[in-house]
C-alpha cells in the first residue's frame, strides 16, 4: 500500500492528539525501516515486472520491518520516541501515534500478496488486492481522500493558503499513486529506496505546510 497508508494518520490528525505532519511519518516509520535494511542487505526484496497488477516488488524476506509482532515493537518503540520529544502535546498524543505506526501492517495486509509474517519464520499472509490494480488504485485513493476529508472537516483555514495547501497535498499524492500504479517499474531496489524516503519526507514537508495554514475548529481534549 502506498497513499492509503496515509488514511489511518489523516485520522489520527484529525482528533487534533498529533499534527499532520507526525502522523504522515508515522504512517510510514515502518516503511522508511524496510527501505534501510534492504539497502543493508538485512531484509530482501526484488523487482519482478507483472508480479502483481499494481507492484512489480516481491517482498520475500522483510520479518524486521514488516512482521505484525515486529509492528508492534516498531510501534511502541515510536510512541516512546514521540512522547519524550513532545512533550507538551495531549498524553494521548503517544498513543495516537503508535496506533497510527501499527496500522501499517494491517493497511499493507489488504493489498499485499502473503508476505507477511505474524513473527519470524511463521506463516506469511496478505490478501492480494494488489493482484487488482483497478480495485486497489480506488481503495488507496478512496480512503486517503476521506481520511483527509475528515480531517479538513475538523480543521479550519487560517488564511488562503489554508485552502491552497490540502488541495497540492492530495493531488500530489494521488499523482504519486496513479505513477506508482501505472507508470514503468523503478530500475532497481536502491532507486526505489531512495526514491520512497525523499517521497516520505516531501508528503511530510507538505503536510507540516497544512498544518502552519489550519487551525484545529475546537480544542482537542487533554
């Protein structure tokens, strides 16, 4: 999954416990892991145009990053990280945080093919969504765009560019989306890595520009 990661941390904005721009990395902490141990040769994955209708990756050895108890670790570990360096923002905004770092694994779940292990050396699951690139292009799109929808619904414009930001933030990244989807396979494993961290940090740069432009409606609760 690639946009649609972004659904569960437009939400977690949304309840004003975290910015945007946290949640955005949050949503792909675990990604920007994979991206590293593969470039250390630590997890393996490989490039196989047709793999899939929608990702031409097979991702056949990544239980450090991509295993659910290994997720959990990732998530814990970040929630603790975000707590000691903001401290000032809502107790709950730890948790928020780690929820929306945890819900990697169950986004990727969906589309994946079974690459993906409840611990090391388990069984490897997925549901194959990526096998459908019309199917899972609308999912991704569908449920960021609703997730930001719900966020701008709770958040208002400080000025216009509180109405111009959101608007090249969501188009960037469907952009991204339908490139990802249908545009050539990337030449290689280290393009795509650097590649994805640049993309990671450019939606998060974006999504901090949303949050200096929007103020939230109503204080959110302690």
């Amino acid at each position: 999954m690639f946009i649609g990661h972004y659904a569960p941390g437009a939400l977690g904005a949304g309840t004003g416990q975290i910015k945007l721009w946290q949640a955005f990395v949050g949503a792909q902490l675990v990604d920007y892991g994979w991206s590293a141990l593969t470039m250390l040769g630590v997890e393996k994955a490989r490039i196989v145009p047709g793999f899939t209708e929608a990702s031409p990756l097979d991702l056949y050895h990544m239980p450090y990053s991509h295993s659910l108890g290994m997720a959990i670790i990732w998530a814990i570990v970040g929630a603790i990280i975000f707590g000691l360096i903001f401290r000032k923002q809502a107790k709950t905004g730890a948790l928020v945080f780690g929820l929306v770092v945890l819900s990697h694994w169950f986004m990727d779940l969906i589309v994946h093919v079974p690459d993906l292990q409840l611990w090391f050396g388990t069984q490897k699951y997925g549901l194959g969504l990526w096998n459908h690139r019309a199917v899972s292009f609308a999912l991704e799109v569908g449920i960021f765009v609703l997730a930001m929808l719900y966020y701008l619904k709770n958040t208002m414009a400080k000025n216009r560019a509180g109405y111009i930001w959101p608007i090249v933030l969501i188009g960037f990244m469907v952009l991204l989306q339908v490139f990802g989807n249908y545009g050539p396979p990337p030449k290689s494993i280290t393009e795509m890595n650097v590649s994805a961290w640049f993309i990671y940090t450019v939606f998060a740069v974006l999504a901090y520009m949303v949050d200096r432009s929007r103020t939230f409606k109503k204080k959110p609760p302690k």
